[in-house]
C-alpha cells in the first residue's frame, strides 16, 4: 500500500508539472517568435511608415497592407490636391444654399475642425483654402512677391469658418458663401494615422507605430520596452540642434512648423502655414510638437498653437486634459522656449 500511494502521489504531481508546461511552452515560444517588420508607402504626398511587432510575416504583410489601403480611400475623401475627391466635390458647393449629405470621414473630421476653430477664435479654420492657393501660386513664381491688400480682401471672401454650416442628424454640410475652398491640410494625417493603427488592432495587432510624414500614432510598446522612443527636435539657446527623446506608447505626436517649407521675400521670410485671419504665411520662426491621445487632436492643435501667439497656445493646452505642448521661437536675442506642464511631467519621467 504505502509503495502505491508514493507511485500515486509522484504521478499525480508529474502530472501536474506536465500541464503547467502545456500552457506555459506555447507562451514562451510565441514571445520568442515576435519580431519586427517595417513598410513604407506614399499616401497624402509624404511616406507613411508602419512598424509592428507581431508573430507572423503573413499577418504583417496583409495587416500593413489593409492599414495603407485606409489611407488611401481617406486621401481619395479628405485630399484638397485631388478634384474629384469628396472634399474638392464639396467645396464646388459653395453658394448654393444647398446642403450635401457627406462621408462619416469627412464630417468627422470638419466637426472636429469646428471645434478647434471655435476654441481658438479661428486661428485654426478649414475654410482657408482660398489662402492656400494663393500663396501656392505665389511660390511657383521665379520672383515671388506678396499679394496685393485688394487681392487678400477679394480671395478671402469665402474664408471663415462659420460659414461652414454642419448638421449631425443629416450628416450633412452647407457652405454657406461662394468661392469657398476647404482644406485639412492642418489635420487630415493626424486623422488617418488614427484610422490605420485602427485597421492594425482590427488585426491583432497591438505593438504599432504609424507615421505619416511626422504625425505618428503609437500603439503599444515594442515587446520587453516601456514605450517608443520618440525624439523631439530642440535647440540650444544659441541655435545649436539638439533633441529631446521621450518613450511613449498608445499616445500621438505632431509637430508642425516651417522648417522646411518657406519661401523668402524682400528679406522676410513666410512660413507654408498660413494664418486663416489675414491671409498672410507666419513670420515667426516656430516650431510645436503636441502630444495627445490621438492624432487628429495633436495634428490640428499643432497647427492652431503656430498661429496663436505663444502665451495665448500655452494657456490653450494647459486648460486641456491630457495634452502636452512643446514650442520653440527663434527671436532677435535667440531661441525662446515654452513647455507646458503635461509635457514637462512626460520629460521628467523619461529623465529619471
């Protein structure tokens, strides 16, 4: 008897050890499995890049592929390049008293852009088209040169975004003036890189990083990290480059600014971003990066914090919950800086 139940008792604990390892072998050998794919492809006239963690080449092939094909059904709605595309449809609208049933993408993101254009008295506003035109024109001139006062009057008269009338129980939108012309330019690919980390969980797939020509949306970590490392261009006060590096996850991060498209007249130099209230390209030489929940928040509320003046965007992002601003100004005694809090807590994290 007592040489059975040793038997027993030594089979029933084997046993158990051999279930426990039935669970855990396969956990332990898909960990070992994940690994790292990267694809790139150009959607909304700049590379969107995709990096994921995931088990399966398959899976990353098919899942990067359904997330580029979003981005491009979203071009082909919210691009201000392309005439057919929904919004150019719409904007062929204007004055006719007529208001047009649209996509749930595209009156998404012109709700979203009311209320930012409400929130900052129209430093950032949709209806700026016609500005963007102009100036696009101006900079294919050998000699550009500023338009003219009368020019500025007649090409804003559609400018102005409570003439963008939106109605959420039809779905619907009126422009309500002629020669409207919208553009999201200042927020279309911080809403598509919203939508293709979206396709990339409908996936499986959790650790993601999208960026769409420096709008990124984070999904979770990359396996055994705390988050992506995220680098923030900074300078010295004297000029010199420098970077700030954060590690962030299931956040997004814009930075706008006119560090690259400028052009230069009579010695001032004019930024590509215009400011919706004068029709005029910005003269101070800024930079923002906002840090949001998702992308079309930190895109849209880039580009208002590089119109407003810097006081007036710092105190917009310190009355808003989990929103972090970081902007930079080059002025006449060097670069001056403006941190807001939630930025500064998300800096100090990483420091320590």
């Amino acid at each position: 008897m007592k040489k059975t139940n040793v038997l027993y008792l030594f089979s029933s604990r084997s046993f158990s050890i051999l279930l426990l390892l039935f669970f855990i072998c396969p956990l332990l050998v898909t960990a070992q499995k994940t690994e790292r794919y990267e694809f790139s492809s150009r959607h909304m006239g700049t590379t969107f890049r995709i990096v994921l963690y995931t088990q399966s080449q398959t899976l990353a092939d098919s899942a990067s592929q359904a997330a580029f094909e979003k981005v491009e059904e979203l071009n082909s709605i919210l691009s201000d390049y392309d005439p057919n595309s929904e919004l150019n449809r719409l904007s062929r609208t204007s004055g006719r008293d007529t208001a047009v049933v649209v996509s749930e993408p595209l009156f998404k993101t012109l709700a979203f852009a009311q209320k930012v254009a409400r929130q900052t008295d129209g430093a950032f506003d949709v209806t700026v088209g016609p500005y963007v035109q102009l100036w696009r024109q101006m900079n294919r001139q050998m000699q550009p040169e500023l338009p003219s006062k009368e020019l500025l009057s007649k090409t804003g008269s559609g400018v102005g975004y409570q003439n963008l009338k939106l109605n959420r129980q039809t779905q619907s939108v009126l422009l309500a003036q002629k020669n409207m012309q919208l553009d999201l330019g200042g927020i279309a690919k911080g809403y598509a890189v919203d939508e293709a980390l979206k396709v990339l969980r409908e996936h499986g797939i959790n650790a993601v990083l999208v960026d769409g020509g420096g709008d990124i949306a984070l999904g979770d970590p990359p396996p055994g990290r705390m988050g992506w490392n995220i680098e923030v261009l900074t300078h010295d006060s004297s000029g010199v480059r420098d970077k700030i590096m954060l590690s962030l996850s299931n956040k997004a991060v814009a930075t706008s600014g006119d560090l690259y498209q400028h052009v230069e007249i009579d010695g001032t130099r004019y930024s590509h971003i215009i400011d919706p209230r004068t029709g005029l390209g910005l003269t101070d030489r800024r930079q923002v990066t906002i840090i949001a929940p998702d992308g079309i928040t930190a895109d849209s509320y880039a580009s208002a914090a590089s119109v407003l003046q810097p006081q007036s965007a710092l105190d917009l992002i310190e009355n808003m919950q989990d929103i972090a601003l970081f902007m930079e100004q080059n002025e006449p005694d060097g670069i001056r800086q403006w941190m807001s809090n939630e930025f500064r807590v998300l800096f100090e994290t990483k420091a320590n």
